[in-house]
C-alpha cells in the first residue's frame, strides 16, 4: 500500500492554486479546482518539463514553455503540443491536511 505524504494545510491551498510535492522522487502537484483536490505527475508529456509554474485556468494547467493543457482532474492532454496524458493521483484531505500517494506500484 502506498504511503500517504503530507502536501499541506487546506487553508494554504484555496481554490484555484495548487503546489508541487516530491514523493518518493516523483514530483506530483497537486490542484485545488472549486475545493477539490486533484493530483497529477508534474510534467508535461510533451517535453518533461514542470507543468508547474504554468497558470490554472479552470481545472486545467497551462504548459509554461510551449503552452499545452491539461485537465488536472484526469490527466487528459487538452492542446497540442503534448498527445499524451499525465498520471494521476489519489488525494484524501483529512483533520485540514491534505495527502497524496502514488499508488501505481501498489
């Protein structure tokens, strides 16, 4: 079972903000979209760079260097130049903390 990492305190992530946490070498960001929490790998498909440091719109992030999109609540690559989803992440918030884990080797 794969071990929940502490990303922070809700109130430091309030809607339309997000944040990027190492786990297990893996950087994950996580997305505060209306007031629920979604966890995408932080890179993009299209060239491995950070998506992070790129702007939300909507529940989606913009790439910072060649402007690809993707909607942070699947994954799924919205604009080219990326063709490819990003993994996601299950995320829990609980007593005002919120948590990711990367279960894909579970």
């Amino acid at each position: 079972m794969a071990d929940w990492v502490e990303v922070g305190a809700t109130e430091d992530l309030p809607p339309g903000s997000y944040t990027s946490v190492d786990v297990d070498d893996v950087q994950i960001a996580v997305f505060n979209c209306g007031g629920t929490y979604y966890a995408i790998e932080d890179v993009c498909t299209h060239d491995y760079g950070q998506l992070t440091g790129g702007e939300m719109e909507d529940c989606r992030i913009v790439c910072p260097r060649h402007g690809a999109k993707f909607d942070v609540t699947s994954g799924e690559a919205l604009t080219p130049p990326a063709y490819e989803p990003v993994e996601t992440f299950p995320v829990q918030v609980e007593d005002g903390k919120v948590y990711v884990a990367d279960d894909r080797w579970d």
